[in-house]
C-alpha cells in the first residue's frame, strides 16, 4: 500500500511540477488573451464582408451597362447586356449571407432574373424592357442595401417613368441619365441620394 500511495504521490508531485513550469514562463495576462482573439475575429469579418462586397461587382457591371444602353435607346445592346446580368444573377455566391439574408437574396435573385430575361427576350422592345427595369431597380437596389458594395452608388428617380407613377434605378454615376426616357429626356429625374 506504501507502494500505491508513493507512486500516486510521484505522479501528483510530477504533474504539479509540469503544470508550474509550463505556466510559469508564460508573459501574458488574462486581459491580453480577449484581446487577441477579438482581433481575430474583426480581421475575419472584414474579409468576409470584403467577400461579400466584391459579390456584386459582376452584377452591378452589368445592370450599368444594360442601363446605359437604355440611356442611348439601344434596345438589341441592352438585351445583351441584361444577358451577361442575368448570367451574373446566376452565378452569385450568396455563402457569407445569415439564413435571413440568404433568403431574402434568394427571393431577390429569382425575380431579377425573370426580369432580366424579359429585358433579353425583348430586344425589339425597349418599352417593354424599359417596363421590366422598373421592378429590376427595386431588386437592384435591394440587393446592394443586403450585400454592400465597395463602389459608390446612387438612387436616381424618373417622375415620368412607370407611366407618370414614377421610379427609381440605381447608377454609379452622381448625375441623371435617364434610361427610362433614354434620348428623348436622358436629364429627367433626379439623384435621390447614395445607396448604402
């Protein structure tokens, strides 16, 4: 029993020694540790949030570019345009978003593709892809409010548009041209403001 008792007591002695020593070379106190880690983790929420920002880049190129050639009346080259939108619409990785944006991204992207099929679809008919920018924008600009966009982006807004009910389209520029009255009035609306 004086065996089992010395061999129990070695190996509390050595393991109390162990635990000294590997404490006691250690420079660092409680609130050093927090730190550290919280550090971490903001490093970690600014990439993803960069991640997420950059998601849209495809996206926004393309809706700029369909929405100009709407501005310039082109109709085939905003049907071309609406198609590389929707490619792009497809091909968002939404993976950074909660369960709640994720869903809300979801129910955006299936409406701005229908919408940026029927631009497509229409390349005889820019008053009918011009009807279909009206709810385009809206899911647009709901996206950027959800995601986040490292480009600067404007609210601009058309009185005349959507049969004098008026609407909106987002654009990347700080000064109004028109896709909605395209030549005929390209400086009709107003800059609401910058989407954040």
């Amino acid at each position: 029993m004086k065996k089992v008792n010395l061999k129990v007591m070695s190996v509390l002695v050595a393991g109390g020694f162990f635990v000294f020593t590997s404490c006691a070379g250690s420079d660092s106190t409680p609130t050093e540790k927090p730190t550290e880690v919280k550090e971490q983790v903001n490093t970690s929420s600014q990439k993803e949030e960069v991640k997420k920002k950059d998601n849209l880049s495809l996206i926004l190129s393309s809706y700029f570019e369909m929405s100009d050639n709407l501005t310039n009346d082109s109709a085939a080259d905003a049907a071309k345009s609406s198609e590389k939108l929707r490619i792009a619409l497809k091909d968002f990785q939404g993976a950074d978003l909660s369960n709640k944006e994720y869903k809300e991204v979801d129910e955006i992207m299936k409406s701005s593709i229908e919408h940026a099929e029927h631009i497509t679809e229409n390349a005889g008919d820019i008053h009918h892809q011009r009807e279909h920018l009206v709810l385009l924008s809206l899911d647009i600009k709901d996206l950027i409010e959800i995601v986040g966009t490292d480009q600067k982006v404007y609210e601009a807004y058309c009185p005349m548009a959507n049969n004098n009910k008026g609407a909106i389209w987002v654009t990347n520029k700080n000064e109004v041209n028109n896709p909605f009255m395209g030549q005929s009035m390209p400086k009709c609306g107003k800059i609401n403001g910058e989407i954040k």
